[in-house]
C-alpha cells in the first residue's frame, strides 16, 4: 500500500474519533444515559461530517481545495459501502481492497 493511502486511512480514523468524541459530548449534555451506555456508539453521515469539518479546519484545509475534496468524497464513499457495517469496518475493508491494488 502506498503512502497515499496510508495518509487517508489515518486521516479518516483521526475524523470518526473526531466524531465519536463530539457526539458523545452532546449525548452528555442532553443527558442521554441509554446512548452513553451502549457499548458502540451508532454515528451518522452527520455525524461524520461534523467530525470531518472540525479536523479539516484542524489541519488547516481550505474548504474546495483539492485536499478537502479528496477527503469529503472518500467519507462520502465509506458511507455509501457501509451497508449495517461500523464506519471503522468500511475503512478496513477499504484498506484490505486499496492493497490489492
């Protein structure tokens, strides 16, 4: 695998633990025990993308450049394989499917 593909999947991690820690601060705030209880937290595209937009403004990318592009179309792509898999389940199947590349 490529050092391009490498730099993806460590940014898409870096934004669902993004995401995952920005939903749980609001589940907190709404004081919702049941969700803080389960075991694996559902997250959605929105999710997601709050997540993706709060670590782009992180890494300084500006919005339409061809960096912030290439990142939105890859969690737009993960979303669309993710058919009842966690967010995390369709990035390792998207690494096991870039290395045979």
């Amino acid at each position: 695998m490529n050092n391009h593909y490498f730099a993806d999947f460590i940014m898409a991690e870096e934004i669902i633990q993004k995401a995952e820690k920005i939903k749980l601060k609001r589940l907190k705030k709404e004081g919702n025990e049941t969700m803080l209880k389960r075991q694996h937290m559902t997250l959605t595209l929105s999710d997601v993308i709050e997540g993706y937009q709060n670590v782009m403004s992180k890494h300084g990318c500006k919005e339409n450049s061809k960096e912030h592009n290439h990142y939105y179309a890859m969690i737009v792509k993960l979303s669309l394989n993710q058919r009842g898999k966690t967010w995390r389940e369709c990035i390792n199947i998207e690494k096991i499917v870039s290395s045979t590349k």
